[in-house]
C-alpha cells in the first residue's frame, strides 16, 4: 500500500506547475532586456549592471541557504 501512495504522490509532483508562469515571465524580461540592449548600446551597460547586481544577490541567497 505505501508503494502506491509514492506512486501516486510522485506522479502528482510531476503534474505541479505551480512555478511555471514565474520563470515564463522571467525569461520573456530577459529576452526584452536583451533585444533592448542589442538596439540601443547605450542602455546595454545599464542592463549589465542590473544583471550583475540580480546575480549577486542570488548568489549571496543561495549561500545563505545552504
């Protein structure tokens, strides 16, 4: 009877999509932060430092996380 409740919780777990919409909207951002920067070459260092400064920060997340 346990085997098939883990059958049925991982099958469940493969079915969440709870935090898809959150990386669909991030990677669209990404995508228009590059085609913006590609356009206009001015605007290009200032995405850069704004990347940098996001990496930073995930970054010292994940190493306090752990």
């Amino acid at each position: 009877m346990n085997r098939i409740k883990n059958l049925f919780s991982t099958i469940q777990s493969l079915k969440d999509t709870k935090g898809q919409d959150l990386i669909e909207y991030a990677l669209m951002a990404g995508f228009a932060a590059v085609a913006a920067g590609a356009i206009m070459p001015g605007v290009s260092t200032n995405i850069s430092q704004i990347f940098s400064k996001i990496s930073s920060s995930m970054g010292n997340a994940a190493s306090q996380s752990s």
